[in-house]
C-alpha cells in the first residue's frame, strides 16, 4: 500500500489537471457506476486524507477512490495515448478539454455525498502530510493503547493517517527502537516527530530517501535491505513479519542499532517418524 506521501503527489497532479474544469467525459467501468455520467459538472478539489483520495465535485458529490497495493493514477494529454496498463485494468476516466485523468487498477472507487465524506474517512486519525497535522491528538492517539506493539500502532491508520510500511521502518530505527517494543514504553513525541519529518521531506517527489543518498542500493536504512549490512553498525538486518494475519507486515530492524524485544521464534514442528 502506498505511503501517504504518494497519495498526496496523487493529490497534487489530479487537482492541477482537473481542478477548475468542466468534465467533458467521463467513464466508469466498474458495476455500481457502469451508468454514472459526470458530464458537465466541474471538479472543485482533490484532496487527500491520509491514503484516500477525495475529489470533490459542483454537483454536490465527492468521488472517493484508494490505490491500496495496485492502484494509479495516469495523466495525459486528452487525444495522448494511455501508457499506464492494458485497457482491461482502467477503472475510470475523466476528462476536460485539455487533460484526462485514468485510474487503472483501482479496487476503491465510490462516489457519495460530500457532506457524508465522513462515513469513508471519518474513522482516521491526524493526516502526517497535512498542515494542520494535530500532534498532540496523535500522540495522544497512539498512547491510549500502551501494550500494543509500536510497529502496529504506527501503521493503525486510526491513530495517524499516511504512515506506511517503509516509513515506519525508517524513523523506528533512527530512534533506536524495535518494532516489537511496547507502546507505553516508548518516547512517542520524538518517534512521531521523525516519522513526519521524513515523509514530508518527500512530499513532491516519487523517490522516498531517508538516507540522504538517492542511489537505488542506499535510499534506506533497513527497508528491504534484510541481510544486509547496517550502514551504522555494520550488524546484518534481520527480517521478520509483524501483526496478525491478514494485516501482517513484513519487518525489517537492525539489532545492532535497535534496542528492544524481538520477534519470538517458534521452532518447526518434527515430523512424526
């Protein structure tokens, strides 16, 4: 799943292509919406919350769609050609006299009032990428759970909007902490933080360093570099998955750098002979 970082650039170029403008065509090619037509109506705004993006339109309804693990947004030309797959994976199209916007892949696409936008984003805690970010409403968010593990309550998206996996990754292990150390005993504050000064360092861009160096082998401290050396310590990073089936993540940490618990190992089962 994207981070929210991604959404909000998602965000950016669809309210610049779209925003102001008339719909001269439309194309929904899902079930629900097979038969919806927009035509006319002009888009307000697109705005992202947390991993949903919303665009709002003069009718009074908002069309809600999230990329999830596959979903995209291609921008072209209106008369350009379409790159972003095969025409079978396009799930809407809109279009003004200039710029078309097409959603390929996308598993959520639903258009509802927007004075109901609550119903699909109500539940979400403070936006990391947003403004007006209420830190403390956050923090005080992610503490009211002191024995959840740290690495699942900073992907709890109830708790704060737009972290993902990789940033989670990133800030836990420039604070020192496992993913697997308890909620209520950690320094929350400087955590939060980190996470937000990470993933705003990349909003406007689809390349997400955290390292300082852009190199594809050196973007990351610990992200998807299991078995590899710390660039700190030098120890190997380990790999593991967290959570519970089926919102397990897979967990990377260095345990040179990282103090705290781990993950517990369950031997194999033998064989009976």
């Amino acid at each position: 799943m994207p981070e929210g970082d991604t959404v909000w650039l998602h965000a950016k170029r669809l309210h610049e292509a779209l925003a102001g403008q008339e719909l001269t065509h439309t194309d929904f090619r899902v079930p629900q919406l097979a038969t919806t037509s927009l035509v006319g109506q002009t888009v307000l705004e697109v705005v992202p919350r947390g991993k949903h993006l919303l665009t709002r339109l003069s009718g009074g309804a908002t069309l809600h769609t999230h990329l999830r693990m596959d979903g995209t947004w291609g921008i072209y030309a209106t008369g350009a050609t379409w790159t972003g797959g095969p025409d079978w994976q396009i799930r809407l199209v809109l279009g003004n006299a200039t710029q078309t916007a097409v959603g390929y892949r996308m598993p959520v696409v639903e258009l509802i009032a927007t004075a109901e936008e609550d119903r699909v984003v109500g539940h979400l805690g403070p936006d990391v990428c947003s403004p007006d970010f209420d830190r403390e409403e956050a923090l005080r968010r992610l503490a009211a759970e002191p024995e959840v593990e740290v690495g699942v309550a900073l992907l709890d998206q109830r708790k704060v909007a737009g972290l993902g996996n990789m940033y989670r990754m990133e800030a836990l292990f420039l604070e020192g902490v496992t993913p697997w150390s308890k909620v209520g005993d950690v320094q929350l504050g400087p955590l939060l933080d980190r996470s937000v000064l990470l993933i705003r360092a990349n909003l406007g861009s689809f390349s997400q360093p955290t390292t300082g160096s852009r190199r594809p082998s050196e973007e990351h401290w610990v992200f998807e570099r299991g078995g590899r050396a710390c660039f700190r310590c030098g120890a190997r990073i380990r790999k593991a998955d967290q959570g519970t089936p089926p919102q397990q993540r897979v967990t990377w940490w260095c345990p040179g750098c990282q103090l705290g618990p781990g993950p517990t190992w369950v031997p194999p089962r033998r064989g009976r002979r």
